[in-house]
C-alpha cells in the first residue's frame, strides 16, 4: 500500500467530506498512480471513511436547506462532484417531491421579483426548476395574465 497516498486522501478528508470521485481526482491531480489511489480508497472504504450517499445526503439536504435551487441544479452538481447521474437523480427525486418544488419556486421568484414572465421563466430555469414548476410559479406571481 502507498502510505503517502493514504495519508493525503486523509487530509483531503479531514477538510471536507468528499465523494470518492472527488477524492480520486483530488490524488490523480496530485500525482499519484492509479494502483496508488485504489490501494487508498480500499483502505479508506475498509475502514468506513468512505460513504458517497452519506456525504450526497448530506451535500443535498444542505442544498435544499439553503434553497439555493431545484432538483435540475442538484443533479448537476452532485455530478460535477463525481456522483453517478442515476444516482444523483435518485437522489434529487426522493427530495424534491411537487409540492416542495413549487413552494421553493415560488419562494425564489418572490425574491428574485422579474418584470416579465418570460425573465422569471429562464431564471427558474437556470436555477434547476423544469418547465412546468416554472409555469406554475408564474402564473402564482403574475396572475393570468400569462395566458394572454
């Protein structure tokens, strides 16, 4: 086993909770080989350092919390940090059911407070919420008039 692999996947993880993908590009990018990085990680999940849907959960509760999207801009950034994409759908689909969904659209656009419909909608949008949260969060905020 290469002890100075392990012994920076540990200090990586003292900082922060990381998913293994994250922690594998993290010693990738400092130089160490491939049979080095799995001998680590196969110590690290032996000795229970390792859970992707703890440190998930946990990343995704956070998120919802801080209402900082919806579920579209969840996935996106569990998958940046490595987690597989079923997974991080999974995941954002267990959390975001409709009616959180709406109430955090709502919410958002409340704040955010657009002056058409069409600016709201590609705000919602950008920040994770499909089409149809979208609409309905308009037409709660702009009445009707998006019929016409």
């Amino acid at each position: 086993m290469n002890s100075s692999a392990l012994l920076e996947a540990m200090r990586a993880l003292q900082k922060r909770d990381l998913l293994e993908g994250e922690l594998s590009t993290t010693l990738e990018r400092r130089g160490f080989t491939v049979a080095a990085i799995e001998s680590a990680m196969t110590q690290l999940r032996h000795w229970g350092f390792l859970d992707d849907a703890r440190v998930a959960n946990h990343f995704a509760e956070s998120f919802l919390r801080q209402r900082k999207g919806g579920p579209l801009k969840l996935q996106a950034h569990l998958v940046q940090r490595g987690m597989d994409q079923s997974e991080a759908e999974d995941l954002a689909r267990a959390l975001f059911d409709e009616q959180t969904q709406d109430e955090l659209a709502r919410t958002l656009i409340g704040r955010l407070k657009p002056k058409s419909p069409d600016k709201g909608y590609r705000q919602l949008l950008a920040r994770g919420f499909d089409a149809e949260v979208a609409d309905r969060a308009l037409r709660g905020y702009f009445g009707d008039s998006l019929d016409s």
